[in-house]
C-alpha cells in the first residue's frame, strides 16, 4: 500500500509540475482607431475589455480600470483608483534606433496586477492581454506602426478578463482528490459486531 502511495504521489507532482504555467508573451487583441482613454470622466474612468477599451463613462466597474499611462513627452497620468501607485514601478523607455518600446513593472504591496496595456500612435491604439501578471515587454514599433515612427502614450491596466482556473491549479486540485481518496481506502476497516 506505502508503493502505491508513493507512485499516486509521484503521478499527482508530475501532473503539477507538466501543468505548471509557462511565461507567455502578451496576445495582441486587436488594434482599434483614436485614443483608448478619449470621452468623459477622465483617466481614472478608462477600462480595458476584451473587445476594446472604452473611456466614456461606461465602465462601472465591470471592465479592467486604468492605472498608469506614460506619453513620449515624459508626462504621465495615473489613476486615482489606485492610491498605492506612484508611477514609480514603471519603467518605460524607448530606442529610436530600433523604434522599439520596453517596459518594466515592479508592484509594490498592494499594487494592482497589469493583464492589460495599450500602445498608441498616430490615431491608432494596440491592445494587449495576458492571463499571467505583465511584468515587463518590449515591442518592435515598426511592425504596429510602419508610416509613423515612434509613439504617443502607453497605458497599462489592471486585473483582465474573469479568472479561469489555471491548469496547475486543476492539477493540483485533482492530485489533492486523489491523495485523499488514497488515504481514505487506506484506512483499516474496522470490524462491528453485535451482541
């Protein structure tokens, strides 16, 4: 029963370790024409969706709120949804020899987790999502924008579309089932007898 133990064990690590997420690249959603934060409310009203973004006024909280947004000229917006960030955690930088655009993101306690970021440029917004925490990119501009070097402003949002449960988690819970249901067969059974 111990081998059986053991080998139920070393199948539910292996599942975990086989579903463990791998870091993917952000997935272009699609490109989308004028400003992703134009409209009424401000920046702190600017949502990300999985069909665009909207600023007017329509978010109510149901999309993924703005947090941050740099522009080429240096100046930046942040929103006032989240207290704990000061611009700080971001870094954005730009080469003009490549026209490339990175950035980095290091949250602080209680900082919000980016699933979102748009990159605008002459009238032109590109959308991104990642399931996983976006902690940092770099994007070749060229191929976003082929007749008009360089970019506007990138935005960057907070928490993405609703949370699916990701295969290491199934995994896990699956092992977990399987560990118990190990354990309960284990168990002796005890004899009753009536007098």
């Amino acid at each position: 029963m111990t081998n059986r133990m053991g080998l139920l064990a070393a199948v539910a690590f292996a599942a975990l370790v086989a579903a463990s997420p791998a870091n993917a690249a952000p997935t272009l959603i699609g490109q989308f024409s004028g400003n992703e934060c134009g409209g009424q409310g401000g920046f702190s009203n600017c949502y990300a969706f999985p069909t665009g973004t909207t600023g007017q006024g329509v978010g109510n909280g149901t999309g993924s709120p703005a947090i941050f947004k740099k522009n080429s000229d240096g100046s930046t917006d942040i929103s006032t949804l989240f207290p704990t960030i000061s611009g700080s955690e971001f870094s954005v930088n730009y080469t003009s020899a490549t026209n490339s655009l990175s950035f980095t993101y290091t949250p602080g306690a209680g900082d919000p987790v980016v699933h979102y970021f748009a990159i605008n440029q002459a009238g032109q917004t590109f959308l991104y999502y990642d399931a996983s925490p976006i902690l940092s990119g770099s994007i070749a501009l060229s191929s976003l924008f082929p007749n008009n070097p360089g970019w506007s402003h990138i935005t960057f949002f907070d928490t993405g579309a609703p949370a699916v449960p990701e295969p290491a988690t199934w995994a896990m819970m699956i092992g977990g089932f399987g560990m118990m249901g190990a354990a309960l067969r284990r168990r002796q059974k005890v004899a009753v007898t009536y007098a």
